[in-house]
C-alpha cells in the first residue's frame, strides 16, 4: 500500500488512523477459510482430549491455555510482545505507539486511559516469583482488539527464567518486537536467537536514535544488518525509532537571556507504525491463524505426554491394587478351585477397569476373552501359576482342617504356604496387568508385531523375585492387621 507525503502531524493522525482501520478490519476477516479451518481444528483438539477428572485436574493450566487461544481465535486477538533489556525504552516505546501513557515507567501500573474513544484495558500478570508481565488491549470491532505485551528486562530476570518467559510470550505472539537502543550486546544477541526459534514475525527496534548523530545512527545500523545479525535479521526487519527524544529548547531566564534546556518531543515511531501495518495487513488473521494453531499442537503434543503418563501411573496403582486384592483372597480362602475361581474374577475385574482408564471399555465377555490371550501368551507363568496354586491350595487346606488334631501347631507352616501361594498368584497378575496395560495404551491392539514379542519383552523385564518378596511384605502387614 502506498502512502502520500504529508506533513509530520498529518502523517501521524493518518499513521493512527490506519492502524484503526486494520483493527476494525478484524471482524470482517473472520470470514476468511483459512481462520475457519483454524478454529474448527483447535475445536478438535479440545473435543479429543477426552480427560478423566484426575487427568483434568492434573493438567488444568495447559487446559486453560488451550482454552485461552480457542478465545484469541474466537475474538480475533492480535498480540504482539516487546522484549528487551532495562533502560532501552520499551515502555516509552509501547505508550507511543498506543498513544498514550498506558504503560507507566515507574513501578506501579494498572490505570486506564482513554485514547481517541476507545478504552485501553490495562491488565498485570505475574510470571514466576519476581517477573512481571503487562498487557494492554485496545478493542476493535466485535471481540476483535490488539493486545501489546510488555516484558521484563531481560537482564532483571536470572538466565532459566528468562529462558521460560521467552519461550512461553514468544510461542503465543503474533509480532515480536525486540527494542534494543545502540550496538547489540552479547545478552541481547543470545534473547534474540532464542526468540528466532519462535519462527514468529519480528522486528528489531533501534530505539533512542535521537541520542546519536546521524553518522553515528548510520554506522550502528549498518554494522547490525551487515555483520552482528545478518543470520539472524534482514534489513527489511531493522526499524529506528526515538519513542521519547530529548528536544533542546531555548528557555528565557530572569535576566532576559535563553537558556538551552532538554524536554521530551513527540514520539518519532512513524516507521515502525508502518512495519506493524504492513505485516497486518499482509499477513491479517492468517498470521494469527497460523501462530495459534502451532501453539495449540505444542500444547496438544505436552498435554498428550501427561496424560499418558498421569494414565501410567494410574494403570500401576490399579495393577498392583489387584495383585494384593487377588494375593489376599487367596491367601485367606483354605477351599480349593475356589481361591483359583477368586483369582480369575480379580484379573476379569482389573482388566475391565484399565479397559475404562484408558478410554476403551470392554465388557466382561470380552475381558475374559483377552485374559485367554494374555494367558496362553504368559506361558510359563500361567503354567506355573496353575500348578503351584492348586499344589499350595491342596497342602493349605490340609494344613488347615488338621489344625484342631495339632492343638494349632499346623497353622504357622499353613500361613507360610498360604503367603507362598499368594505371591506367586501376585506375580501372575502383576504380569498380567502389565501386559493389559501395553495393549490398551496402544489402542487395544498388539500392534503389527503380535502379542508374543510384547509379552516376552515384558516378562524379560520382570523382577519376579523383587516382586515376590514385595507381595510377601505387605501381604504380612496386612494379614497382621487383620489378625
């Protein structure tokens, strides 16, 4: 888009009046099918989550930031973020483009102004223990409105967290300008290449150029956009400004004589008015589109992480509960078979249960049926698990109905075969549990190699005697308690 030349005050108004025009654009934008396409594919991401009041209470801020950009996509938001150093005027810099002092450069902020009939939401957010975040809106039409983001010096906050609130602003914002006010220094060379790998629109402000002179203003930009940043920055992203310059007027004294005093001028930032207005208007809601949606898959890809492992160890306290559920039940159960039919029950139910953890219900046909599988599969387990069981249950139930003709001398040898029998029935399950917990958590399928190598990748990894003794353990605090 071409601009006519006008005169210094003229260009201003038209300059603010343009960045109007594209805010009231907005609405009519949200039409466009590439926005559609967006929002309709964050609204899929939300629908699959599909999380258990557990996992939802677990991952409530990544939720919420899901939530947050279904919103900025809803209501046409375009942020856009200043980083910085202290002292390279970002504050300044923001009030100009906003045109008014909504961003304060003392320590309280939080009041709001009012600029050409439209009101400035000014909102502060905490950022870990010490940093700060300010964000101020200026509505459009509808919902639509641009927010600027402004953020803690870079060298205010340690090196971590001024890794994490880089990667967290940067990842949702749509522009990023990066203010810097002369030659670049290595803290501010090493903030910008992290936020490069943001992939976002960014502009590198020169700010406070009014303090060099002209041939020095030319020498610093030049050694930026040829040697300091050249991987880093074209010379189409360099714009110089002067947010608050220092204007030398001469002042009357008492005596009759000027003399020279500095106040602020106007702000010189007509150029970056026109940098922000052409990646807008370029790029319109496609850019928030775009940066919004590479959020949301991030967001997705870290919330899916969680909930696999919020579901892992779930599964783990579900097996386990069921290895001593089925160690117990047999280990007080002195009837034959019947402690065996016990054991088999407490399988059908734990797998019935992770079936239900992991989103794919089964009914109790059909976990028997995957029992079956798992147990041919198991093999030498099952087997040995039959055996003993039917071995250790017969000698238990010997052992008991003796007990009165032994004044009681059989029942400390029928609690030790009956806690023997239950660690190895524990064993049984626990490989069980396992093997269930795989074939759900891969979508109720073996996969294309088959349940064998899944099984013998498992029982390869598992510490029978680890297990056993850990059953015998807590099966003797509890037959204790219960004693």
């Amino acid at each position: 888009m071409a601009y006519p030349e006008l005169p210094a005050d003229d260009a201003a108004t038209h300059l603010a009046d343009e960045l109007d025009a594209v805010i009231l654009e907005f609405e009519d934008l949200q039409s466009e099918f590439t926005y559609d396409q967006a929002k309709g594919a964050l609204q899929s991401i939300m629908e699959r989550l599909s999380l258990t009041p557990r996992e939802a209470a677990d991952l409530e801020v990544e939720v919420q930031q899901l939530n947050s950009l279904r919103q900025k996509l809803d209501q046409a938001i375009v942020q856009i973020a200043v980083f910085g150093l202290v002292g390279r005027g970002k504050s300044s810099l923001l009030n100009a483009l906003a045109g008014a002092p909504v961003f304060e450069t003392g320590p309280t902020h939080g009041v709001t102004q009012t600029v050409q009939s439209a009101e400035w939401q000014v909102e502060k957010e905490a950022f870990g223990d010490r940093a700060t975040i300010h964000r101020v809106a200026l509505p459009g039409a509808g919902q639509s409105r641009i927010e600027l983001i402004d953020t803690p010096g870079l060298d205010e906050v340690n090196g971590a967290e001024r890794e994490r609130l880089a990667r967290q602003i940067a990842a949702t914002a749509d522009l990023i300008l990066f203010v810097i006010a002369g030659d670049i220094t290595r803290v501010e060379f090493e903030a910008l290449a992290q936020l490069r790998e943001a992939s976002k629109p960014m502009l590198l402000v020169f700010n406070k150029v009014d303090q060099y002179p002209e041939v020095d203003r030319q020498t610093i930009y030049t050694t930026l956009v040829d040697e300091r940043l050249r991987e880093l920055i074209s010379p189409d992203e360099v714009v110089m400004a002067s947010a608050a310059p220092l204007v030398a007027i001469a002042k009357p004294q008492a005596d009759g004589r000027l003399r020279p005093t500095l106040q602020r001028g106007a702000p010189q930032v007509e150029s970056l008015k026109l940098k922000i207005l052409e990646i807008l208007q370029q790029e319109g809601l496609a850019l928030v589109a775009l940066n919004t949606l590479l959020y949301a898959d991030e967001l997705n890809a870290t919330i899916v992480q969680k909930k696999l492992a919020i579901r892992e160890q779930a599964a783990n306290e579900i097996i386990w509960r069921s290895v001593m559920t089925k160690a117990i039940a047999v280990a007080l159960n002195p009837v034959t078979v019947l402690d065996v039919l016990t054991g088999a029950i407490v399988d059908v139910a734990m797998i019935v249960t992770l079936s239900r953890l992991y989103g794919l219900p089964m009914t109790q046909a059909g976990a028997i049926q995957l029992l079956r599988s798992i147990a041919l599969e198991l093999g030498g387990i099952s087997a040995s698990e039959l055996m003993v069981t039917l071995g250790l249950s017969s000698l238990k139930g010997l052992l008991g109905i003796s007990a009165p003709a032994t004044g009681g001398l059989s029942l400390a040898p029928y609690t030790s075969v009956a806690m023997t029998q239950a660690a190895v029935v524990g064993v049984a399950t626990y490989g069980i549990g396992l093997v269930t917990k795989q074939y759900l958590a891969n979508g109720a399928t073996w996969g294309a190699e088959g349940p064998k190598p899944v099984v013998s990748r498992i029982l390869d990894n598992l510490d029978e005697a680890s297990i056993l003794n850990r059953i015998k353990a807590e099966l003797a605090q509890k037959l204790q308690s219960k004693g």
